[in-house]
C-alpha cells in the first residue's frame, strides 16, 4: 500500500535550512510537480481509512489544498482552507502556531459550531500547528472526527498524544543528509 507515496520520498532531495535538513517532496512543497497517480494513491487511502461522516473537510495552507481538493471531489464534501492572510468576516478564528522553524498566524474561515471535520494536512514535526489549531476549534465547538497527516516525521504525533490529540499518519520518515528512510512501511495509520 501507498507505493507510489513511499517510493518517491525515497527519492526526495534533501536541502539544508540552517542545521535542519528539509526533504523536499511534491506533497509537502509542491516541487517538483505533482503527479496526479500520487495524490490518487493518497486520497484514496484517506477515504478508505478515515471517519468521512464530516461536514467539512479542513485544509492547511498551503500544501493540504491538493489533499482537501481531491478528497472533496472524490466524496462531495465541501472544504475551508486555514489560511494565512486575515480576511475579518465574521467567525473568523485567529492562532497563533509555532513549528519547527517558523512562527506566524493561521485564520480559520468556513466552520461552524457543531461542524463535525477532518482536518488534513501534509507534513507533522513538531505538532506546533496542529495543537493551536484544535485547541482554537475545540474552543469554537467544532467536533474533529480525525486528523490525516501524510507524513509523520520527528515526535510531533506522539507529543500531541500526550495531550490527548490523536494524529493518524500515512508513512513516517527519518530524514538526514543521507536522504529518507521510510520508519513505517505498513501501510497503516498510525
């Protein structure tokens, strides 16, 4: 299972950001081009294996916009986009999220109380976003049926279990100078 997924963040380049070596992989950057059989693969394998009786599916900017788009076509379940520009319409949220190297403001637009969500996104490290993220929706009474993350590199899912917040991945990584090893090679969500 996800092949096609594995077999290309094997290949991936590695370029360094400071002391942080950073793979770069068309899911999580968007380079090089995304080949429409992988992001097939992935969509996919999200509706097969995650609660899909939602109201809205959830996507982080910039790189859960292909995900959000291909799971809404195949399912019909519209999506909102947490973006980084302030647009002051009303019920909009505002948060403040740290990652492993950066920091700024995500807005959320689109969700209600009550909304029942999957929220998708394409890389987790650190767990910095996704933990203000579900705090600033559980705050807003809005109910997260499962949260899908593509790939799981370093401990952000496990420190977000620990406080309570559970994280399915696609595939985890180990990344170094040498490349990606692939540390999950089941096919399962974790």
């Amino acid at each position: 299972m996800l092949e096609i997924l594995k077999k290309s963040l094997k290949k991936a380049p590695i370029v360094k950001r400071g002391k942080y070596p950073y793979f770069i992989h068309p899911i999580t950057d968007g380079v090089p081009a995304i080949d429409p059989k992988l992001l097939d693969e992935i969509s996919d394998y999200i509706i097969e294996y995650c609660d899909m009786n939602v109201d809205r599916i959830l996507a982080i900017e910039a790189m859960g916009i292909p995900l959000a788009t291909a799971i809404s076509l195949k399912t019909g379940i519209p999506f909102s986009i947490v973006r980084k520009r302030q647009y002051q319409l009303p019920g909009e949220i505002k948060i403040s999220q740290s990652t492993g190297y950066s920091k700024g403001e995500l807005y959320i637009n689109g969700v209600e109380k009550r909304n029942r969500i999957l929220l998708v996104d394409d890389v987790i490290s650190t767990g910095g976003t996704l933990r203000f993220l579900v705090k600033a929706l559980e705050e807003k009474g809005v109910t997260i049926s499962d949260i899908i993350v593509i790939v799981g590199r370093g401990d952000g899912v496990q420190q977000l279990a620990g406080q309570g917040i559970k994280v399915k991945t696609l595939v985890d990584i180990n990344v170094s100078e040498d490349g990606v090893s692939i540390l999950e090679d089941t096919g399962e969500t974790n």
